[in-house]
C-alpha cells in the first residue's frame, strides 16, 4: 500500500474512533447595561446599544443576554432609551442586581433584596419572563458557605438559573480609555487600544479554553463575558472575526448552558470570585497555566493626563 494511502487511512480509523472534533459554541452576555465605563462627548447610551445592533445583526449573533443594573439608569431619560432599543432589537434582559453589590460586602438579606429591586424594570421590559437570568456582581457568589449556598437557594426560589461565565479577559478596562482617547483625538492611542484588546482576548481564549480542559477532562461549550459601553460596536467586528478563527460557533446562552458542566455546583467560598471554571480550579486545588498580565496601568494611564502615565509604560 502506498504511504500516502497509509495516512489516510490512518485517518479516518481515528476519526471512526474518536469521532470528529467537537466544535465549542460561545454565547455573548453583556453587563452593566445600560452602560459600563465613561462616555466621548457625542455619545449616547441610546447610540451605543444602537451601533451594537447592527453589528450583531451583521454577523448574524443570535440573541444575546444583556445584564442590567437599572440604578444605572436612573435620571438618564437616555439610558431607557437604550434599554427599550435592546429589547426592540431581539436581545433579552437578564438581573444584574439593581446597584451592582459586592456579595462578599453584604448580608444575605440584603443581596437578595437588592435583586428584588431589580425586577420591576426587567418585567417592563420584558413581560414574557425570559428575564430570568442572574449574573452576579463581579462573579462572586460567596465569601462564605453559608452565603452562598442561601443565596443560592433564594435564587432558585424567585425562578433564576445562574448565568455563569467561563471565558473572561476582563473588556471592561478598556471602555473608558476608548472614550477618553476619541475625546481628546487621540489616534495613537486608539490604534493601541485595539491591538492590546486582541492580544489579551487571544491568550485569555485560549488559557480559558485550556483550563476548561483540565477541569472537565474536554472541550465545553462556552459563555463569554463582555460589558456594554463605549468601546463594543468598535471593537466587536474584531471580536466576532476572533471567535470565528479560534474555531467557536456562535450560540445562544441557553443552548450553551445545556451542556451538563452548567449543571455542577463548585461550592466553593471565595472573596474574590471568578468564572465557573476559575472556582473549579480553585475548588481542585489545580494548576493555573501561566498568561501574560493584562496592561492594567497602561489602560489607566493612556489619554489621562491626571493619570501621569504613557502608552507602553511597564505593567
């Protein structure tokens, strides 16, 4: 037989074994809507939820959950206006909390009665209760045992399932600069907030998906962190090409969370939260690989003249 038939046949041995490759779907959640992070003159929270749109439809996004914190949009006759844009525009609403509460700075009682609160504007916005949905602040769920399994239990109670996470890279740092750089002009400064946003989203992916991996022994499928402010239409055209190159089929958060690893419980306590993978690892006392830290100081700093600092200064 000739070596070349040899392969192949290899091949397709293997894969009659194996099976194909399992694809990973990825869904899109948004927090803090109706905004996270500072606005450019010229902006609008209406506008912003506007731009995002007609990117998802674009690249044909199936609804995504946007997680909302409706303190934020007190007295800002705009932020409604972005809201009733995104429900208007096939997207749901999930609870966020009213005002974003730290679990591990609180009680128990008052938790809950923060996401109570939360309600009445989900319910205008989305009378058919698809809104039942929670994303807790900061993803800590618990400083305690004791706190996390009662909160926990009062979720269930009023009808949620945790929206969990388990691809994060932490976008939220770089709405702000975004919008402080467009103010002041800065096109250097722009050009270097999109090359250090993918950068970091692609070691991240990739560590995310490595540690998803060591956890649950194969590939899942995946819930993607992202925050809504003035950075996301600009840079979710490069997100969203990513994604596609990294092998993710775009899904919708609950077909993702149909896959069993939704179903288990770390129970773990920390102060400090993180994604559900990051508590098994904690939970299993595992090896986290090693990544490159995140440009913290440089995003602070970059088109802050009160910040002192300078694009490229060391991390």
């Amino acid at each position: 037989m000739p070596k070349r038939c040899g392969l192949v046949l290899a091949a397709i041995t293997m894969l009659a074994v194996c099976g194909p490759a399992r694809s990973e779907k990825v869904a899109l959640t948004f927090d803090d809507l109706p905004l996270n992070g500072e606005l450019a003159p010229g902006m609008t929270r209406a506008g912003i939820v506007r731009d995002v749109l007609q990117v998802l439809r674009k690249y044909r996004v199936p609804p995504v959950y946007g997680f909302v914190n409706a303190q934020r949009m007190e007295g800002t006759p705009d932020g409604a206006a972005a809201l009733r844009l995104w429900v208007a525009g096939g997207q749901h609403v999930g609870n966020h909390s009213y005002s974003h509460p730290d679990l591990g700075r609180t009680t128990t009682e008052e938790f809950l009665a923060d996401v109570r609160r939360n309600e009445p504007m989900l319910q205008l916005l989305d009378p058919g209760n698809a809104w039942h949905w929670f994303r807790y602040p900061y993803l800590r769920e618990g400083d305690t045992l004791e706190k996390r399994r009662a909160v926990r239990q009062g979720l269930a109670a009023r009808g949620y399932r945790i929206a969990q996470v388990t691809l994060d890279y932490e976008d939220y740092l770089w709405n702000s600069p975004f919008a402080r750089c467009v103010a002041q002009g800065d096109r250097k400064g722009v050009e270097w907030l999109r090359s250090s946003y993918l950068e970091t989203a692609t070691h991240y992916l990739e560590v995310d998906r490595e540690m998803a991996r060591r956890v649950y022994g194969r590939a899942i499928d995946h819930v993607l962190l992202l925050h809504l402010g003035a950075y996301s239409s600009t840079i979710l055209p490069a997100l969203l090409d990513l994604l596609h190159a990294q092998g993710f089929e775009l899904a919708t958060l609950e077909q993702v969370q149909r896959d069993a690893v939704y179903d288990g419980d770390p129970d773990g306590a920390s102060a400090q939260g993180g994604s559900l993978v990051e508590q098994w690892m904690d939970v299993r006392k595992l090896p986290y690989p090693t990544v490159p830290p995140k440009p913290r100081q440089q995003l602070a700093g970059l088109c802050n003249a009160a910040a002192g600092k300078a694009v490229g200064t060391a991390d």
